[in-house]
C-alpha cells in the first residue's frame, strides 16, 4: 500500500547531483575492463534509483507489484512455482527512464552512452509509511512499519541477466 501520505521534499533535506558519482564508476569500470572511450560495455547496467517512496507520484503510474509471478511447470501443468517476471521490470524501468529525461537526462545519457542494456529500478528501503517527525521536520519512520519496495530487484535482476537459468525467469515479451 502506498503512503499516508505523499511527502513533500523539505527544504532540510539537500540534494546533490548523482551523475558525478555514475560517471566516476563508468571510469573505473572503463579502466579495469580495458574499454575504449567511446567503446560501449555489453554487460547490462542496472541503474538503482533511490527514495521511490518519496517520488514515486512522478512516475505517472502506481508502482508496479511484486515482480514475482506464478507460473506452472511445462512438465506438470498441476504444478506451480514463482517465477520472476522481468517485463514487470522493463515496463518499471520505462517508466523510470521517461521521467529521468525530464529531471535528469544527464544520468541517462552517461548510462546508456556506456552500456548497450541500461534498466532503471526505482527502490525504497523503507517503504510507503514515511511521515514527518514533529520535532525535527525531517522524514522517519518506524521500523516496524518498514516494507520496501524492490529492494531485492536490481540484485535479482542481475542475475538473472548474467546468469540465465539460475533464477525461474517468466518468458520476456517483445
């Protein structure tokens, strides 16, 4: 479930620009992987994009569910098991790439002038319950009401990718 509700972004709370930080990790993977400059990596990049609790009315879509699906065996139709659902993800990362153009093309850009698979998947570590602290004006919440969103996504995802097979994966459409 979502939020409370929607918080707005205090003025307490400062914001730094990221595509330094990605631009800096592009360099260094350049360098140890023996990359040209203008050479595109062809291993897939998954950009995690944080504080989904706090933006996610940006999107222009209610978050995806749980990227987990149920499918049934091809040996036993009688059987099922939970496979993950990576046109879940795509259609998430779409959305995400869509807004990136409007408020940050830069991080676009870096990541898709560097790699030949770019996905974005926004996260939340703590979920939808975020309020405002009374005393300090600043977002908190209660640990047990902590539910992420996607946090184990980008992992999955990624292994998913890298290591085809490992992880029950639902046929990708398109």
């Amino acid at each position: 479930m979502i939020g409370k509700e929607t918080l707005a972004v205090t003025p307490a709370i400062k914001t730094m620009r990221q595509e330094p930080i990605l631009q800096e990790a592009i360099s260094r993977i350049r360098r140890f992987a023996g990359l040209k400059q203008s050479e595109r990596h062809k291993r897939p990049l998954v950009v995690i994009l944080t504080k989904f609790d706090i933006w996610w009315s940006m999107l222009g879509a209610d978050p995806s569910p749980d990227p987990w699906q149920k499918a049934r065996s091809a040996a036993n139709s009688d059987e099922t098991f939970q496979a993950f659902d990576p046109n879940a993800v795509a259609k998430q990362s779409q959305l995400a790439r869509q807004l990136l153009l409007k408020i940050s093309p830069e991080i676009v850009t870096a990541a898709e002038g560097f790699s030949t698979d770019v996905t974005y998947v926004p996260v939340t570590s703590v979920g939808w319950n975020v309020s405002v602290d009374k005393k300090t004006g600043l977002p908190a919440i209660k640990p047990s009401e902590a539910a992420p969103y996607w946090a184990t996504v980008p992992f999955l995802y990624g292994i998913s990718k890298v290591i085809p097979g490992l992880i029950p994966t639902i046929a990708k459409k398109g």
